[in-house]
C-alpha cells in the first residue's frame, strides 16, 4: 500500500468555502477511483486552520493516476485561492 498524508493551511475565513469542496474531492477519490482504498479528512479543534488527510492508494501509480483525475484537478484550481499552504509525505508499507 502507499500513504499519502497532506496537512493544508487554509486561509483566514476560508474555511466554511474549502470543506465542502474537500469533501466533495474526497467522495470522488473513493468512488471514482479503484485504487483509492481511504480517503479520511480530518481537523483538530485546537488548529481551526489546518486540515489533515490520509489517504492509502494501492500503490505510487494509483496515486499518480488521482493527481490525473479530473476531479482532483478542479479541486485543485478551485480551491487555490483559499490555501495558504500545504504539507505532503508519502509512505509505503514494509510490513503488515
């Protein structure tokens, strides 16, 4: 399996504007793709700016294929404005 962890920092009072757009992003990536096994979107009530994801793809090239997707793809312009920045790693598995 390959990980992938993003950590946004969202603008002030953009909030309420990005989350559906997520959200939406993230149902797409689980029902629309066959290698997006997880797609969680998660926030911290005591870090109201940030959103945390974790998402687990079959391997690099289902990964590859999401950042392909159109639905990634319009996220992705249509939430530009609204990221102040971005934090990605990436993990594979060694063991289970």
């Amino acid at each position: 399996m390959f990980a992938i962890c993003v950590t946004f920092r969202i603008k002030a009072d953009q909030m309420e504007a990005f989350m559906p757009l997520m959200l939406e992003n993230a149902a797409a990536s689980k029902t629309l793709e066959a290698g997006c096994h997880r797609f969680d979107v998660l926030t911290d009530a005591d870090k109201p700016g940030q959103v945390f994801l974790y998402e687990l793809y079959t391997d690099s090239a289902a990964f590859d294929a999401h950042c392909d997707s159109a639905h990634f793809k319009a996220f992705t312009a249509a939430t530009a404005d609204m990221v102040a920045g971005k934090d990605i790693t990436s993990w594979s598995t060694v063991a289970s």
